[in-house]
C-alpha cells in the first residue's frame, strides 16, 4: 500500500459530519457474509506478501499495478510469482488459480515522483491459467465515473485482516482529481488492489481501484484509480480480444452482497 503526503489534495474540505456517517468495517467469516463477494480474493506475491484483487471475467483478474513491484528493489515479480485465491477465508478459498500473465497500465511507473500520475495509473490486469466457473464465484462488471460525494463501497484484505475479507458497506468520494478518487473508504496494507464498488438498483459494479492511502488536514483517505479511459487502455495493452465483458447481475441483490442505498 503507497502512503501519501499530499500537498496536492489540500483543497478537499473534508466534513466531519459526512465523514461520520460511514460506516465502519466489517469482518465477513461466514459463508453467508461473504455470499455474492466471492470474486474479490487475495493475491498472493512471491510469498512476502499480498495484495487485494477482483474477477472481472473469469480469467482476469483487476489490481493495482504497483503490487507486481518489490518494494525493497523495484524489480518486478514474474508472473509465476503469483496466485489469486478467489474469496480466501480463514484458511481456503473458493478457487485457487496460478497467474499466466500480468499487464500493468501502458503509463505506470513504478519508480515515478508524481503523486497524481503515478496513482491515476495504478492499474494491472492479471490473466489466470485457467478461468475460475463455478456457482458460487461470479466477476463484476466495470462502470464509470464517480462524482463527488457519491457512496460506495470496499471489500479488502489488509494486514491486520489478512484471513478473511472486511467490507465496508458504505464511504464517499470526498474529491475527484486528475482522474484521481480521494475517498473516505477505510484502507491499510493489502488493501492495494481493493475494488471500489457502487450499488445502481442492487446490481454492485467496480467503479475504482484502491491505490494508496494518505492523510489531508490529518484526516486518513484512500486514494483510487479512476476506470473511465485507464481501464480501456489497459486492456489495449493486454489485448481486447482476450478480456470478456461481464453482464451485471441483478441477482446480486439477494446475496449477501448489499449496499447501504442513497
């Protein structure tokens, strides 16, 4: 997980009465909690650690691209590094599937000092050696914008909740920079990666992807990578005659998987 300073964000009026309204993170650890949030999983990297990532198709897999990067070395990890574990919980998950292949947006740089560019394009597409179809493990599809003051929620994997998935059913889009989303979403280490989720008539889609964390005027937010035009060049880079388009699932709505709604 970066963490920023953040001169740049020191415009967002950050109100205390919105920020009290979200809510709080959630541990899911049984099947009925986690029900419809199967797709998100942990990735685990080269084991010395792991980031949060999301099925968008069934064989690919959206994170963030600074995860396939060592911190220590700035080398990059190999693909057969890796391995995503499809709604890991308290010691298995629902699929476990090897990595054959991992794209990072055409603009990321690892080693790059600008905060905005460098976050904007935080965005890597994993490709499983086989894809994960079973009932119960379903890819989101992907929407667009956000606006400011928009409700959304997260599903991650962080360092002190690294065995089970947390959800927290309900921050906001504090500010929208340069392609850039500062968020009230409630982040850590391993949260990188983390799909950013908006609920429209019970159907939850990926709007972003948790990049970073940072502080304005002493106030913890997470930073995430905005999709509209990112995610289309990635997946020129990777090859759009690989990826999939997910339809959303309205069934959504009856799983565990819900949203507090506007």
């Amino acid at each position: 997980m970066l963490r920023k300073s953040l001169a740049f964000y020191a415009a967002i009026m950050l109100s205390t009465a919105a920020l009290a309204q979200d809510g709080g993170l959630r541990r899911m650890d049984t099947g009925d909690q986690t029900r419809g949030w199967e797709g998100v999983g942990r990735i685990e990297i080269a084991g010395r650690g792991f980031c949060t990532g999301a099925l968008i198709a069934p064989d690919l897999v959206l994170t963030a691209a600074h995860c396939l990067f060592d911190k220590a070395t700035g080398r990059r990890f190999s693909a057969d590094q890796m391995e995503f574990r499809a709604g890991w919980r308290n010691g298995r998950a629902e699929a476990y599937r090897r990595i054959r292949r991992a794209v990072t947006h055409p603009e990321f740089e690892h080693d790059q000092r600008a905060v905005t560019a460098r976050v904007r394009h935080d965005l890597a597409l994993l490709q499983l050696y086989h894809p994960v179809r079973n009932t119960t493990v379903h890819p989101f599809a992907t929407a667009g914008r956000l606006r400011a003051g928009e409700r959304v929620g997260v599903v991650s994997y962080a360092r002190d909740r690294a065995e089970a998935p947390s959800f927290q059913e309900m921050c906001r889009v504090l500010s929208r920079q340069q392609g850039v989303y500062v968020m009230s979403c409630s982040v850590d280490f391993g949260s990188s990666g983390a799909p950013v989720f908006r609920v429209t008539d019970g159907v939850a889609e990926i709007v972003s992807v948790v990049t970073a964390k940072a502080e304005v005027d002493g106030q913890p937010v997470s930073l995430g990578a905005g999709l509209d035009g990112p995610l289309e060049q990635l997946r020129a880079a990777f090859g759009v005659d690989t990826v999939l388009q997910v339809t959303p699932q309205a069934a959504r709505q009856s799983t565990g998987a819900k949203f507090v709604r506007p």
